[in-house]
C-alpha cells in the first residue's frame, strides 16, 4: 500500500499541486520524529521552537528557518518516497471555482501516473467542505485509490512534508529558489503534467 500526501502552492504565474509518496507510513513517521529530534541543537528561543515544532509550515521555515527546511528534505532520503506534482499556469484562473476544478485535475494527474494498486490519499484541509466532497468524489472514482481523507496540516506528519516540497517546487519552476531546496528532492522528483 502507497500513501498520498497532498498540498498546494500558489504564486501569481503558478499553481502546483504535490506532495509525497511514501511506501511505508511507519518509517516515514520515525523519519519526522529523528528530525523533530534533530532541530534541538539549532540555537532558537522556546517561544519558536513550540512555534517550528507545532507545524513545521514551509512559509515560516522559508523566511525564518532555512537551515531547518533544509533538514527536513534531507529527512526525505532516509525513507521510501517520491515527490510528485502537477502545476497550471495561474492567469487562466480567475474565480474561486476554476482553482477548485483546476486542483482537482492536477490531483486526478497525479493520481493517474502512479502505478500502484492501493493508495490511500491524504490532503490538507480547506476548511470548505462543499470542495473537500468534490475532492473526495473525483477521486474515490480511480480505481487504483483506496481511502481519501482531509486532515489538518499540524495534526499530520506527511501532510507537513507535503507543504514543504510543494513550496520548493513551485519556487524552482518560478525561477525562484535561491536556497537550491529543490537539488535535495530532485532525484526523487515526478512530473505529472
């Protein structure tokens, strides 16, 4: 059984859906927890390092804790897992709608390229729950998809890895990765447009 952890990130040229593909939940689960771990000898005040270690979102690591980030996806390498995305160029969405059918048909590509038999997907909530049923709707129709369910980013440890490697990716294909993040995950990196 594959596992499916899915976010999103947006620019003002882009919108990317990705996330990782993990092999097996458990090992990815003690990848977190040794670099939980490993952020204890970064010099940091206690007030941020409950507000890092909450939710390691990739915007607060971005502007404040490259070092950390860069851990992160180096963490990626321990376990069994594949980045993947798909992207759409963003002046083509204009409503609120179009970005919810054009999510859904970057997740359906994602979908569709992996071979795997039973995969269980996991994306991160909107709190919209009109779209998180349209989500759970199109989705549940592939065959090859055993269980889909939203969650929420700081209660689940492959949805935080999802957040971090979508903004990496949207940055490289933005021309903007000056930290060179996306050279940690690029071998491990499908393309699904």
């Amino acid at each position: 059984m594959k596992y499916l952890y899915i976010d999103e990130s947006l620019d003002e040229n882009l919108f990317v859906v990705g996330g990782i593909l993990v092999d097996n939940e458990q090992d990815m689960l003690l990848a977190y927890r040794q670099f939980k771990k490993s952020i204890d000898s970064i010099p940091m005040t206690r007030k941020q390092k409950e507000r890092i270690t909450h939710e390691f979102n990739a915007s607060l690591l971005d502007k404040s804790f490259p070092q950390i980030k860069r851990k992160l996806l180096y963490k990626l390498n321990v376990f069994d897992c594949k980045v993947v995305y798909a992207s759409a160029n963003k002046h083509n969405i204009k409503s609120q709608k179009e970005k919810e059918k054009t999510y859904i048909h970057l997740l359906s590509r994602i979908i569709e390229i992996i071979n795997e038999d039973v995969i269980v997907v996991t994306f991160d909530s909107f709190g919209n729950a009109r779209f998180e049923r349209d989500i759970i709707s199109a989705i549940s129709n592939y065959k090859n998809v055993s269980s889909i369910r939203n969650d929420l980013s700081f209660n689940n440890k492959g949805l935080q890895f999802a957040d971090n490697v979508c903004g990496v990716i949207r940055k490289h294909l933005s021309g903007n990765d000056a930290d060179d993040f996306y050279k940690i995950i690029e071998s491990m990196t499908i393309n699904a447009n």
